[in-house]
C-alpha cells in the first residue's frame, strides 16, 4: 500500500483550494457580452450588495450616470450629484460630490455607500449586474433597469 506523504497531501490540498477558488466567482468568467446587458449610462443601478455583503436598504440607494459626464441619485434620504469620468472600463468619482444634508435615519449605511462609490476604480457590468471595483476587488454590487428619459417635464 502507498502512503501519500505529507507534501504530497499539502500539494494536493493547495490544488484544490485554487481551484476552487477560482471557481467560486461566476461573474468574474464573464467573457462576451450578453445581448441583454443594459449600459452604464442612462441606467439606474440600485444596490444591492455593498462590500462584499448583502444588504438590504432601507432607503433607496441609486444612482444613474448620464451622457456629459455627470451622475445623480438618492443614499438613504439625501440626493446627491456630481461628475465621473469613465473609459475602457476605467471608472472616477470625481471630489466634491454635492448632497442634500437631511437627516437619515440610517446615516451610517449612506456614509459606506458613498465612500463605496468614491473608491471604485473601475466597472464590470454583467446583464442587468454592474459590479464596482477597487484594484480588481468587487466592493459593490448594483441592480440596474433603464431609467426613465429626463424630459425636462414633470408627468
């Protein structure tokens, strides 16, 4: 009977731990672009994880990135607005985001989605999923659907 030796064993349980690792994240093999996948701009992205946790807010927590580079949404209670710049991927928050200054009932909650947004570096958007990034690192996740066209109307 052959023993497997104990760097025998250790080589084969590396193995199988990168494996599956690297198994783990589907939306990381996301090569061709689906015929569905909704835009980055004129798309409401909602949340719904934030930092690697499933959250479940209680305000609304979305965001809409327009044509001449500038975004707007709603943290907990507050608007808030600003300018981006976004290319081959590449995604930033520009400083100075302005913002209503209610007071929120879950002011902590809209504080980490802010600073969330602010450090993505960068996007991955996969059907309806944009998943923002921080140095190859998934830090926030958001649903999206077409957001209504700005008419400059009230309906």
């Amino acid at each position: 009977m052959i023993r497997p030796t104990m760097k025998n064993f250790i080589w084969s349980l590396v193995v199988v731990t990168l494996l599956a690792v690297s198994a783990c994240c589907p939306c990381r093999k996301q090569k061709s672009t689906p015929k569905n996948q909704l835009p980055l701009l004129q798309t409401e992205w909602s949340l719904s994880h934030l930092h690697a946790r499933g959250i479940v807010p209680e305000g609304n927590y979305w965001i809409v990135f327009e044509s001449d580079s500038t975004f707007h949404g709603v943290g907990d209670c507050n608007r808030f607005f600003g300018s981006y710049s976004q290319t081959n991927g590449r995604l930033s928050i520009h400083e100075n985001i302005g913002m209503t200054r209610m007071a929120c009932p879950n002011g902590k909650q809209e504080s980490e989605f802010l600073k969330m947004l602010s450090e993505a570096d960068s996007y991955r958007i996969d059907g309806s999923t944009l998943m923002l990034l921080k140095e190859g690192e998934v830090i926030g996740v958001m649903e999206g659907k077409t957001a209504p066209e700005s008419t400059g109307k009230e309906q």
